[in-house]
C-alpha cells in the first residue's frame, strides 16, 4: 500500500442510477478541468462490453473533443496487451504464455481417454471443457490440487463421485508436465500474476495518474487484491454497482459467510443465491467494512428515482427475513415505472416486446434495450422488428453451430457419418451455401438436388456413394427417366464429395486428419462463402486450429464420434454480429448488461430455469466436495443472476415479460418476479401491449367451404384404372386433384417400406416366380429369400417381416399345387390391357388370372393386408375384380378369353394361427351372385364415368368419408376448416 494512506477509497452508485453515465460525469467533474487530466487515467472495468458501455458514456456526455482514459477489462484474455506497462512492464521478468483454451481442451481430453480406457473420444471432449472449468474455479479460488487429497468422503461418496475423483485426481497429477513441456501456464494463472505484479509495483510506487475500478463485482481474491491496492492508492479509488447501503446490519450479515459456530464448530451456510453475497465476499476480501464504502454523489438523466433503489433493496431480502414485508413503509415497497407483461406463449412476449421497442422510436433520442438470457426468445424479437426495416443487435450473440458456416460443417460430418443416408446426404447438397458464390450454378445445383430427392424416395438405399450408384443404376421401370437424369448429375456433384467419401470410408483417423478433410470438403462444396464473414471466419479458425492442435487430442475418432464433437465445438464459439443494428436498440445477453443502460429496460424471459437458470452440475466434484475446498456452491449462479435482475430493476423505466407456456408445457414463473408481485401486492400491467401484440397479426377467420371444383367436360380425363375408381366415387376432390392437377404423394425419404412397398415387393416375387420358375413350390420360397437378402432391401423388412413372408409365401406355393392338382390352370400373371366402355378407356393389370377346371376365368389379386369387406364391396366399392373381369371378358388381355365367373383376394395376413387365406368379394356375404358380379362393376363404373368424365358433375371433396380414408389431399382441401360442419 502506498504510505500515507490508509482509508480505501470505495464507493457505490445506487442500483437506480445509471452507472455508466453517472461514473462518467463524476470522473469528467473530477479530472476534466485539465486537458490530459481523463487521459492519463486507467479505469479497470469487469469486461468488454461494460468498457464499451462507459466509453459511450464518455461521448454522449463530452460536449466537444475529449481524450479518453484507457479502460482494460479485467476479464480480457489479453489483459496485458490491453494495458502494457501497468499490468506487465517491460523492465519485469516476463510472464509464460497463457496455453491455447482449444489445445488446452484436447490435451485434457486424451487425458481423460488414457486415465478411462475406451473413453468415446465426443464424450472426451464434452466432459473436457467441464474439466477445464472446474481446474480454473480451483486456480481462481487459490485452492491447491493437493488439499483434494486432505479429504477423506471415500465413504460417503457414491461409486459414480468416487470413481469421477480419482479420474480428476490423476489428470490433476499429470497436468502440471503437460504445461512444462509446452512452456505455457494456464490463463487463470497468468492473468493473477499480471494482477499480483501491478500490485506490487502500485504499493511500491504509486502510480502519477488515477487509477479507477468501476463496476468489478467478481469476489475471486486475485481481483479482491487487486481492488483494494487501487482503493489505497493516492489517485486510486473503486466504484462498486448496486452495493445495497440500506440494508439493516442483521440482513447484510445473514448473508455470510460466517464464521464456524465456537461451541460446535458447525459452519451457517451462506444465502449465495442473494445478489448482495458476491459484494460482500468481496468487500470482506478486500478488508473494506460496508460502512467505510460513500455514495458516488453524481446523478444523470437516466437515473429512475431514489424510491426505487429502497424497493429494490426490500424485495432481495434474504429469504429468512422476508416476513418484514408486510410492515415496511410503502415507499419502500413501490416500484414506479416497472409494469409487467404476462402472456400465454412466447410467441406473444416476443411481439410484445418488439412492439415496445419499435414505441421507444417513435420518441427521439429515446433508447430502449432487451436485456434476457433467452436466445430464442431475443432471435423471435429481432426477427419482428425486421418486418418494421429496424435492423436490432444482440451482444449476446449466435453459437456458431447455429450459423450457416457452422451447420455447413455439421452437415458433411452427418453425411460422412451416416454413410450417405439420404436425409443426411440431400441436407449437405440443399445447404445454403453449396454452390451459392455463382447464381446460376447454384440454381442448377439446386435443379439436380431437386432430381437426386425424387429419385431417392423410398426405402434407404445401401450405404456409401457406391449405394447411391447402384440405387440409380437399377430399379423400377416407371422411374428409370427419373433415376436417369438424376445420375446425371450426380456423376457430377459426387466429384465434390470426395473428401466426405474419405471421411464416411476412412475408419478412425487423428482429428487433424478429419479437420484437413473438413476444410477441403467445404472449399469444394462452397468455395469462399464457406469462409465469408465473421462466422465464416470463426469457422476457418476452429479448423485451422484443429489442424494444428488436434494431434494434442484424442488419438483416433471415428467418424460416427465427430458430430457430436464437432457440435460441442461449435457450439461454443458465439459470433457476435459487427456493430450496424440501430444505435438507440439493443439486445444484451447477462453478461453484456453489466454496466449497460437505457431510458426503457425490458427483462425478458422471467421463468424459473430461464433466469435464473438452473445450476449445471459438476460432473468432477460431488457438492459436499466443493463445500470442503472452499469451492463457490452451483447456487451461486443464481446470485449472480440476482445481480443482474437488480441491477436492471433500477433503470428509469423497466417492463419485465414473461410467458406462461414454453414448447414443453406451462412454465413457472421466475422467483425474483414472485418476489416483486408478493412486495407490491401485484405488478402494474402494460396496458393495452398484450392486446396490441394479439390484434397485430389476428385476421378475421373465415373457414373453407368444401371444395367442389367444376371444370369443363371436355378437360376431363378419358382414361382410367381400375384401382383409380373407387377414388372417383368416394373422393372426387382427390381423383382431381392426382389426374387433373397432377399432384402426386411423394414417399418421404429414407422412409421405412409401407404397406404399398410392401405390396409391390411381393408382387414383385410372384411375377418373377410365375414366369421363371414355372410356379415351383420350392423356387418361391427362395425368391424370397433372395429379395429378403438384398442389400437394398430395408433392414426392418429384413429383420421383422421375414418370418411372416416366409410363411405367407410358402403358403402360396402349397395352394396353388394344391388347386393345379385338382385341374385349375394359370393363364396369366402380371399382365396388363385395356378397353373402351362409356366413352372412355378402362385399363389394369391383373396379378394372376386362372382356368377353372369348369372353363370359366378365376380372377386373383395378391394383398399383404386384409382384402375390402363385403360390405365394401356391395355398396359399389372395391370393384378391382370385377372390372377385371370385364376386360378379361370383352378381350383386353392376351391369350386371356372367357366369362369371369371366379374372383379371389389371396391374403398374405395372419387369420387364426396361420398366414394365409382366399376371400372371394362375391357369394353370401356381399348377396353378390358371381356371374352377376362383371355386370354389377360395370353398371358402378358406367355412372361414374357419366357423372364426373363425360358429365359436369363437381368433384366434391370426401363425397363418401367412409370410403376415404386415404389423407394425402386433406391438407390441400382444408379439410379440417369445414368437415363436420354441414
């Protein structure tokens, strides 16, 4: 300490005023008569933000040029870069390298691998960065790594918390060698040497400038030293944010930390969740009594008023002295200018909120901010003020997997992952910045993308880039256009995939390895706008400097163990947008609020698990563990978390939001919200803001009529199927909608096989076994094998449905010996024909047409499901057989000649104990005589076909419900907006 001084200079500013301006004005009173007098000042701020925020304060207030103080963040990772000689003089024995935080990382995670074998190299990593932060929090607090072994809890600690200890304790012991044969030290160590060493030099010789801490809160003893050397320097003094003065000696002792009970030697637990605890440890740190800490006598234009700090103060009480609030005088209870918006979702508290900051425009020079830990819910915000033009910015940030450079990388690891699964493999190639630097390539990209996704609906096809070929080369006949100009292109974009294909086929490999083939895919697949702008660049950096550090990591990771690796990368890179947004709006994440104001203050967010946030275990250090070294609790966070609440509590004019539903249920509302609503006895509404924010984007609702297009006869299709019928009677609206619209179903990709896969599957091995095998028994069984064998095929066929197909088709096989050998004959399988009836050509294509052994014709259809009921089939549906027939019998089939007077549906499905069984659509249970069975189908089709293709007739959505039930077009008719209400 310097001689001759011995009261510390500490001084507090009232959480109601605002402390960038007011610290600016009193520093600007004290040291701006002289020209240099601000400019040879440092002033030591908590972080980057808050520097800013106090030099904007600077420039509003300074009425001409001003030279500034130097402000460093104490916080900053280069903190003696920030303040040279202050903090790290020439003429002093240098201070080691702080270690790189991603080398750092790796190097602790090969760690963890070698201490637990068989350690997932993701899991490594994840459990890495915990790691790290608990080995700082130990160097922050000053605590030793050998006091862990002073602790005997081997019997009170559960297997996982033992076994998590010893793995931390043997890191711990190899940590140390890691840094020396690096030539480094940890960041925590280094910025508290650069701290001790500007301590020293102050208390030897007193610097000849001022020296001012404003708005440090952090409690860590390097930073309490520190302060309370600037406290005792001759130009030196601290000026503390929100120290709360008024609060009775009893409340402000509650807080703790106490002293061990002399009689039992017990230890009160500390209320560290109060926003108060962290200044008084720091304050107890520095030696400073409360009452030697004066008010910063300086006001500014943005203070609310002083009532409103008396509040403030009342509503943090310590829990154990929250029955004084009933008989506290009102002024201490009021919160003047604080409303309250309390919606039911959080679509609703974002428009609210943007609403009120698009108001605050509507008054010049009025500035207005978003203060919320809640980064969905500052994007929905940000995203309404765009539909008004008003660009917002938030400190906060984006984590980069979130940002186009970021889900780029994911995407390829995906894809390399997965193997090419199709999902995987269309979301890399449909990436936005794919091709994106040429419009017109990547209009082209997009137009074979766009191919390769129809072509690959269905069933998955086999793993790798080799899958994707052979699923191109091969297939269905009706497809083959499709797959063929969908090959075309991807003979030529599977040319930019060749590092995936490296990463997908190479087996485990270094992490260097990976991020080298990371770089070269993006480059290949985006060019430049993969590395374009701020995330661009963070992106590029991440690989660079895992191309060079990752040898320092796990050995070897596969590619399945990349994503989740990368993602945890990435996700904690946050891009923070360049300043542009609007100069009198913003957004700040907790952090970046420190010190920040404004004349309105929205506290959004206001959830329990939101802000404050629940604490994040630590999965190294049991709880009772942290408590023997000395450790912070997790519930600390809280506090802090309290800290800010206040803090932006005492703006001039605050409105804090909330909704009462997330997207997992009803939310509970926060504790510090409770705390205010139960001082006031109620918060002050925002008058008419959740009305204005319903009424924005409400429209009168007028539902859908049911569709019931009408166009002309001679538009109307001349063709029809007979599978395509049944559609036409029950649901015009969907026939129309399919043959006139021409809007097919696609089947999702890398779907599991439905029931019509199914179906074409097995139809598929009957025709291949009637024409080639000549209906052997033993043949059909394995065709089935082979199908079921196929690579192509989905491997939940494979592995569910074998057993019943199997079964069902050895069932097949033994009917029809058993009908051969009492004299029926197969005509014909798999064939198609057509006639002319009513003006129009019937088609379809029979699965197996028979010779009775009395000369008429069995018509056969093959279902994997159950076949259409006789009641169905009696009130003019399912009349597939029937018209079948009739082409049969009218001669539309080759070498096919008679009268139909046999009809079967040969289930596949399990009836009793067994697969298998005929059921005929006709006899009793339909009262459908068989040979009159051909004339009923054609009398039902004869009026449809005059109703809706040579009539004029409206296709009429749903006309039968019962027979609908299909959902594909319900969507497209609004279904839901009118069935039910005529």
């Amino acid at each position: 300490m310097a001689e001759g001084v011995t009261d510390p200079q500490v001084f507090t500013i009232p959480a109601h005023k605002a402390f960038a301006d007011t610290l600016a004005i009193g520093l600007l009173r004290r040291f701006g008569r002289e020209p240099m007098g601000l400019a040879r000042g440092v002033i030591v701020v908590p972080t980057s933000r808050a520097a800013r925020a106090i030099n904007d304060a600077f420039v509003r207030l300074s009425e001409g040029g001003l030279l500034l103080p130097r402000i460093v963040a104490v916080g900053d990772p280069d903190l003696d870069e920030a303040v040279g000689p202050f903090f790290d003089p020439a003429d002093a024995a240098p201070v080691p390298p702080a270690i790189n935080p991603l080398k750092r990382r790796l190097i602790l995670a090969r760690l963890l691998q070698e201490a637990r074998p068989g350690f997932d190299p993701a899991e490594a990593v994840r459990l890495a960065g915990d790691l790290a932060r608990t080995l700082d929090q130990l160097q922050v607090e000053e605590i030793a790594p050998s006091a862990l072994r002073a602790i005997d809890l081997s019997g009170e600690l559960s297997q996982h918390w033992a076994t998590a200890l010893s793995t931390f304790e043997v890191v711990l012991d190899r940590w140390p060698g890691e840094l020396e044969r690096l030539g480094v030290i940890d960041l925590v160590e280094r910025r508290r040497r650069l701290l001790d060493r500007a301590c020293r030099a102050w208390s030897q010789a007193s610097p000849a400038r001022f020296i001012c801490a404003a708005g440090v809160t952090s409690p860590v003893p390097s930073v309490a030293r520190l302060l309370r050397c600037v406290a005792g320097l001759p130009d030196g003094f601290v000026v503390l944010p929100g120290l709360a003065t008024g609060l009775d000696e009893a409340a402000w002792e509650a807080l703790g930390p106490h002293a061990p009970d002399p009689a039992t030697g017990e230890v009160r637990r500390s209320v560290e969740t109060h926003p108060q605890f962290a200044l008084k440890l720091l304050l107890d740190r520095m030696g400073v009594a409360r009452a030697e800490v004066r008010p910063w006598r300086v006001a500014s234009e943005l203070d609310a008023p002083p009532a409103r700090g008396k509040a403030i103060d009342s509503a943090m009480l310590p829990a154990t002295l929250t029955h004084r609030w009933p008989t506290l005088p009102r002024a201490e209870r009021r919160f003047e200018g604080v409303t309250a918006l309390d919606v039911a979702t959080p679509a609703e508290e974002a428009q609210g909120i943007a609403l009120k900051l698009r108001e605050v425009l509507e008054t010049p020079g009025k500035t207005a901010a978003l203060v919320t830990p809640d980064r969905n819910l500052a994007a929905r915000v940000a995203a309404h003020l765009a539909r008004w033009g008003v660009a917002i910015d938030d400190s906060a940030g984006r984590p980069l997997a979130m940002l186009a450079p970021g889900t780029l990388l994911l995407a390829i690891v995906e894809a390399a992952g997965q193997r090419f699964a199709p999902m995987a493999l269309l979301a890399l190639l449909k990436h936005p910045l794919v091709a994106a630097s040429d419009p017109e390539r990547r209009l082209r990209w997009l137009e074979g993308a766009r191919r390769l996704d129809l072509a690959l609906r269905g069933p998955r096809p086999a793993p790798g880039i080799e899958g994707i070929d052979a699923h191109l080369g091969m297939g269905d006949p009706r497809s083959a256009a499709l797959r063929e100009a969908a090959k075309a292109w991807w003979d030529e974009a599977k040319a930019c995939l060749a590092p995936v294909a490296a990463m997908a086929d190479g087996g485990d490999r270094a992490l260097d390895d990976h991020a080298r083939l990371l770089r070269e895919a993006a480059t290949l697949l985006a060019g430049d706008a993969a590395w374009a702008r701020a995330e661009g660049r963070a992106a590029a950096d991440l690989l660079t400097a895992l191309e060079a550090e990752g040898g320092e990591g796990p050995r070897t990771v596969s590619p399945g163990a990349l994503l989740p690796l990368m993602r945890s990368l990435l996700d904690e890179v946050a891009i923070r947008p360049p300043q542009g947004g609007h100069p009198r709006l913003a957004i700040y994440g907790l952090v970046e609020a420190q010190l920040q104001s404004a004349d309105l203050l929205i506290l959004g967010g206001l959830n329990e698990g939101s802000w404050p946030a629940l604490p994040a275990p630590d999965p190294w250090l049991a709880p009772r563990i942290r408590t023997e070294l000395g450790l912070p609790a997790l519930e600390r966070r809280i506090g802090l978390s309290a800290q800010d609440f206040a803090q932006g509590l005492g703006a001039r004019e605050v409105l804090l939001t909330r909704a009462r539903r997330d997207a997992s249920g009803p939310t509970i509302p926060s504790r510090f919200w409770l705390r205010l609503e139960a001082l006031a006895e109620g918060l002050e509404p925002a008058e008419g803001l959740p009305e204005w924010a319903r009424a924005l984007d409400s429209a009168e609702h007028v539902p859908a009529k049911r569709p019931e297009p009408q166009p002309r006869i001679e538009d109307r299709p001349r063709k029809l199927s007979v599978t395509e019928v049944d559609r036409l009677k029950a649901d015009p609206y969907a026939f129309y909608a399919r043959r006139m619209l021409g809007l097919s179903p696609l089947d999702p990709v890398d779907a599991d096989p439905s029931a019509a896969w199914r179906g074409t599957a097995v139809h598929a091995i009957l025709e291949q076994w009637s024409k080639h095998d000549r209906h052997d028994p033993a043949r059909l069984v394995a065709r089935a094998h082979a199908m079921l064998d196929d690579t192509r095929t989905h491997p939940i066929v494979r592995a569910l449905w074998r057993p019943r197909l199997i079964a069902a088709v050895e069932w097949i096989a033994g009917e029809l010996a058993a009908q051969v050998a009492e004299g029926r004959q197969v005509l014909g399988v798999e064939e198609s024909g057509a006639i002319d009836v009513a003006g129009v050509t019937l088609t379809g294509k029979y699965d197996r047409i028979d010779r009775l052994p009395g000369g008429g014709l069995a018509v056969i259809d093959y279902k994997t499901g159950k076949p259409p009921s006789p009641s169905a089939v009696a009130a003019g549906f399912s009349l597939q057989l029937g018209l079948i027939g009739l082409i049969a019998e009218r001669g539309g089939f080759e070498r096919i000649a008679g009268e139909a007077t046999g009809f079967e549906y040969w289930s596949l499905a399990k009836k009793g104990e067994a697969f298998g069984y005929i059921q005929t659509p006709v006899g009793p249970k339909s009262g459908i005589a068989p040979e009159d069975f051909v004339g009923m189908a054609h009398d039902h089709f004869v009026g449809a076909v005059r109703d809706w293709l040579t009539g004029d007739r409206a296709f009429t959505a749903k006309l039968v419900p019962e027979m609908a039930p299909y959902a594909e077009y319900d969507q497209l008719m609004r279904r839901d907006e009118w069935y039910g209400r005529d």
